[in-house]
C-alpha cells in the first residue's frame, strides 16, 4: 500500500477515536487493523490453511 494511503488511514483512526481514548487504546487499534490487513494479503495471495487442517492443527 503507498505510503500516503497509510499515512490517511492512520489519521483517519485516530480522528474516530473517542476523546477519552489513551495511547494504548490508539496502539492496540492500530495493530488490529495491520492484523487484519495482513491477513486479507495473505488470503488475496492465497496464503491460506483449509479449514480441515486449522481444525486438526488446534486439536493436536
């Protein structure tokens, strides 16, 4: 992603935060949201485990 389209969508977060909200509460946010964009790569490249395999992985 180019770095101005980050740079808006991290400012975008901390705009839609509540005014109570701590630096912790703006980290924690932000680290989600890398998360879940890095896992929606991953899958977009085909990055992923058949479900059969999560389940057997967790059961082990």
């Amino acid at each position: 992603m180019a770095t101005d389209m980050v740079k808006q969508k991290i400012l975008q977060v901390v705009k839609e935060l509540p005014e109570s909200a701590t630096f912790e509460d703006a980290i924690e946010r932000l680290c989600f949201l890398a998360k879940v964009e890095e896992g929606v790569r991953q899958s977009d490249a085909g990055e992923t485990v058949p479900h059969a395999e999560a389940v057997r992985q967790f059961r082990k």
